[in-house]
C-alpha cells in the first residue's frame, strides 16, 4: 500500500512518543489498530462485492447467450419437423392418390364408365356364386340337429361318390401296448 520502510517507522514511532506521551501512547495505537483493521475489512468487502457483481454480469451474460442458442436450436428443430412433415404429407397424399389410381383401374380394367346396371349384374353374379356355394356346402357339420332326413338339403355330390359311408359303424381303435 505505502511504501514505509522500517526507518521510516521508528522515526513516525519516535515523533508520536514526544507528542502524545507515553500515557496515551498505547491507547492511541491500539485505537489506530483497530481503525485500520476495520479500513481492511472495508476494502476487502467492497473488492468481494465488486468481484460477486462482475460474477453475476458474467453469469448473466452466459445465461442470454445460453437463452439464444436454446432458441437458435429449438427454430432449427422445429423447421426440420415441419419439412419433414410437410415431405410426410406430400408422400402420403401422393400414395393415397396412388392406391386410388390402382382401386379404380381394378374396378374399370377397360376404362369403361361404371353405370348403376353394371353395379347390379355384379351383384346378381356375386349372388349367384353364394348360391352356389351354399349348394356344395351340403349339410351342417355341428350344432344344428336335424329332426327328419327329408329336411337335409340334397347335396350336389352324394358322400358315398366321394367314398364316406357315415352310416357304417365306427372301426374299433388299435389297442397299443402300455
């Protein structure tokens, strides 16, 4: 702080004995002790405020310019999302457009105009078709006791054609050795 050397000293020590006397000599002393003591304490205060205030712009600082790359960041993001979806959309109404080219070159294989009479021969020739599935189903096979023969439906090919006889008894099962 100054620049007092230990001459210097003795001197101001020597100066201060002949003017206050050595009664008020040491009450002096211990009072200007205490007042230089309390003067570093101040000091030491203010530089640890000063320094906490730097911190805390510093801190504060880091803190925006952490705020603005998260921002940064989450607009990136975001406009990736939205191409992505926005490619998303695009592939899936191109599909879609797609699937709908396909179901109506299914249903037009010829290109021709689909009119209401086109609508009930298909019809007709899908109920034709069950008919005649129901036909060659023959006879329910579970569940549905018939009470006469004359009431089962006649099937379109009779079983014993097809080599079941289930009129006959039952073979006895193999005995296998226990």
């Amino acid at each position: 702080m100054f620049d007092i050397g230990f001459s210097e000293l003795m001197v101001i020590g020597i100066v201060a004995l002949l003017v206050l006397g050595p009664e008020r000599l040491p009450k002096v002393a211990r009072t200007t002790g205490h007042l230089l003591g309390r003067l570093q304490r101040y000091v030491s205060d203010v530089k640890s405020d000063i320094n906490r205030e730097m911190q805390l712009d510093e801190l504060k600082k880091l803190q925006e310019e952490a705020r603005t790359a998260a921002m940064n960041f989450e607009g990136t993001v975001r406009s990736e999302v939205a191409s992505v979806e926005g490619g998303l959309s695009s592939s899936l109404q191109s599909a879609s457009s797609a699937v709908a080219d396909l179901e109506n070159s299914i249903r037009n294989p010829a290109g021709e105009p689909q009119a209401a009479t086109a609508d009930a021969e298909h019809s007709a020739a899908l109920d034709r078709q069950l008919a005649e599935a129901d036909s060659h189903a023959g006879p329910p096979a579970f569940g549905e006791a018939q009470s006469a023969p004359e009431a089962a439906p006649q099937a379109a090919v009779p079983d014993s054609q097809l080599g079941l006889n289930f009129d006959a008894p039952a073979p006895e099962a193999r005995k296998t050795p226990s």
